[in-house]
C-alpha cells in the first residue's frame, strides 16, 4: 500500500485561491490600497479596479454591472436576497416560497422572516432532492412576494430544475432568487437563461478569496439595504468595498469559467472513478442524489453501519479530507436536513460521506483513496454491533 500522501476531498467546503489570484490581489493590498470612494488619483484606481472587476463578474453571468452588488460572503448574499427583497415588497405580499434541501443561510434567514411575519412554505423533494417545478406553480397564491430555490446542492450536487421554476415565477409575476453558489463554476450560470431575478455566488468556492461574494438583483427589482452607512453599492450595501477580494473574485471567475468545460470532463471521470471503484470494492453503499442531474465535482456516498465522523477522522489519519454532508453541521450527530428531507433513513444518512473533488485532484488520489477506504470501513464495521 502506497503511503499517506495529502488529498484534499472538500471543494464543496472551501477551496484553495488560484496563484494567479493571489497575485492579481497583492497589487491591492499594497501599492493600490486606495478607498474606491475617494476623489483623488489613489480612489480613483481603486475605483478603476472595482468597476471592472464588476464589468467581468456582470460579462461571465449573463448581467449588467450595475445588477451586480459586492457582500461580504455569499451567506450574506442569501440574506440581502431574501430579507432584502421581501421587506422591500412586502405590500405586495408576505410570503415565501423555498425547499426543504436550501443551505442554512437560505433556511435560517428564511426562519427569521417567520418571526417578521412572513409566512414560509418548505416545498418538499423526492428521493434524489429534487424540487417539483409543479409544486412552485401549487405553492403560489397572490400573497407570495418571492421564491428561494437553490441551483446545486452543497451537500448531493443535485441540480434544481431552476429555469422551469423561474418561468412559473415570471408567469406569475413573483421574483425569484437562487443560492448557484454550488453551481457557478461548475456548470453554466446565466442568469437570463435561468429566468431567476436574484442570484447569489461566493468567491472562496471557486478559487477565490473568503469573505467575498455578489448578489446579482436584476434591473427594477426593490430592495432594501440590511447594512446602513455610506452610499455605496448604489445603496444597496454600505461599508468600504473589499477591493483586492473583488478583484480576486473577479479573476477567480474568469479563470474557473475558462477551465469549465474541460475540467468537468476530467472531474466527472475522476468522480466516477471513485464511485465504481467504492461500489466494486465496499458492500452496502448507497448513492445519494440524483445520478446525472449532477455538478460534477460531487459525491454523496452513505455507508450502511458506520458513522460518517469516523469515517472522517479515520480518513484525516491517512492524509484525506472529506465531510459529512455540510461543513456546518458536521460536528453535531444529527442528520443531515437535506439527506432527511430525500426520505433517507435517518440511520444510513448517518453515514453519509461527501466527497467533493476540484483542480488538484488526480488519479493518483483516487486510487489512494480507494486503496485505504476499504480497510477503514470494514474496521469501523467489526467494531458496530448493528452488522453482526
Ligand atoms: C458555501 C455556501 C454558502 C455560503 O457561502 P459563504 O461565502 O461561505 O458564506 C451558501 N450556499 C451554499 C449552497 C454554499 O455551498
């Protein structure tokens, strides 16, 4: 058997900033360290950089640059979606329609409007997770003001069938927005094609910097502003605007929007490398999510009897980083909301692990990976009372 070598499993989590955008950052964070709002020639290269960073970002997604705003992640990017555009159009209507499979800064900002009182309805998904465009068109009643439904999920990669949902959406007149912050760079992102009014996207899950991230509002949508302060963002998101991660988000894009076409090729072959590899090699293993309906990058295996945090740690002390499910909720033993709302039993979803690929990965990994996976599973297994 080979020995440990490092094989970073979790793009789906974070990944890491591409050279080039490390580079393209440093000019900001040194020589041109100007406040985009200044007048003079320091504010007004800054200001340069921003607005063309924003032109590129608008280019790569089908938008306008004035429909896009910079936040400070693209949890906040959820926020300023759904608080933002509901308080703003709450007369005409308070109520909100989402999925049941949403990541928790769609879900628990959709809770908090509960608490402002909007009314919410969780739409419910079938086995692979996903969302019935049928049951949108069923949910909309003349009080809906938005929809909320998310293009890939973080933690199967199932794609939502969001340019169907979005045509029911603009049928009726309600704006919808989708979190494609699994999507963008792993499948094409347009936003007229998607009929969607508001999407987010987050620069660290596409080789960019952390802490940074857009919402992309089509033109005429009302929003209110959660951030109160200067007038930047036209706006519609005050504080000083993060200049070297927007330029790095915008370079980070271009480049993942580059690689795309070819990279999803290999990443797909490498995925299912390992999906038959594990299937061939470990018994009592299940899929989870849809099989083609899919980024291509990710991949949900539940192991029958295991704990998936065992799983993670005996993995860790071979040098490989996988998660279960979502970064957010590992740590805690409950499963997964999105495993949970597919109808998984709650004790296979247990052992749910997300093998999320990216750029560095290579075959080598792979066999790796399925070299000393086996071994740790039947391990785990003898210990477990539930196989014998
Ligand atoms: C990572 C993630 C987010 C949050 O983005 P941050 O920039 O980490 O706040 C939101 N939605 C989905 C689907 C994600 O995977």
């Amino acid at each position: 058997m080979e020995k440990t070598r490092k094989v970073y499993l979790d793009h789906n989590a974070t990944t890491p900033l591409h050279p080039e955008v490390i580079k393209a950052m440093m000019l900001y964070y040194g020589e041109e360290y100007g406040n985009p709002s200044s007048v003079h020639r320091y504010g007004q290269l800054a200001n340069n950089a921003m607005e063309e960073a924003r032109e590129k970002v608008a280019g790569l997604i089908g938008a306008s640059p004035k429909e896009i705003i910079f936040t400070g992640s693209g949890t906040e990017a959820d926020n300023l979606a759904i608080k933002g555009i509901a308080l703003a159009n709450k007369t005409r209507g308070k109520h909100i329609i989402t999925s049941s499979v949403e990541h928790h800064a769609v879900l628990n900002t959709c809770k908090y409007m509960k608490k402002e009182g909007f009314r919410v309805t969780y739409l419910p998904v079938d086995k692979y997770g996903l969302v019935n465009p049928d049951d949108v068109k069923g949910a909309i009643t003349k009080d809906t003001v938005l929809i909320s439904i998310m293009t890939a999920n973080n933690e199967t990669g199932t794609i939502q069938p969001v340019r169907e949902i979005g045509k029911i959406a603009k049928k009726k007149d309600v704006i919808f927005h989708t979190d494609a912050v699994q999507a963008v760079g792993k499948v094409p992102v347009d936003v007229d094609k998607m009929n969607v009014d508001a999407l987010s996207l987050s620069g660290h899950k596409f080789y960019g910097p952390k802490g940074i991230g857009v919402l992309y509002l089509r033109k005429g949508t009302r929003i209110k502003s959660l951030i109160l302060g200067g007038h930047h963002e036209k706006n519609r998101r005050a504080g000083t605007e993060n200049v070297p991660s927007i330029v790095g988000l915008s370079m980070a894009l271009e480049i993942a929007l580059q690689k795309m076409e070819k990279e999803s090729v290999r990443l797909t072959g490498l995925r299912d490398l390992l999906s038959k590899g594990i299937s061939d090699r470990i018994e009592k293993t299940h899929l989870m999510g849809h099989p083609e309906k899919r980024v291509p990058n990710t991949l949900n295996i539940c192991f029958e009897w295991v704990e998936g945090e065992s799983i993670i740690l005996n993995l860790d002390l071979k040098g490989i980083a996988v998660s279960s499910g979502s970064a957010c909720t590992s740590g805690t033993l409950s499963a997964s909301h999105v495993l949970k709302a597919m109808g998984v039993d709650p004790a296979l979803a247990q052992g749910s692990i997300r093998f999320s690929l990216g750029m560095s990965n290579t075959k080598e990994d792979i066999n790796y990976v399925l070299d000393v996976l086996p071994e740790i599973i039947s391990r785990i297994r003898a210990m477990s009372p539930l196989s014998k």
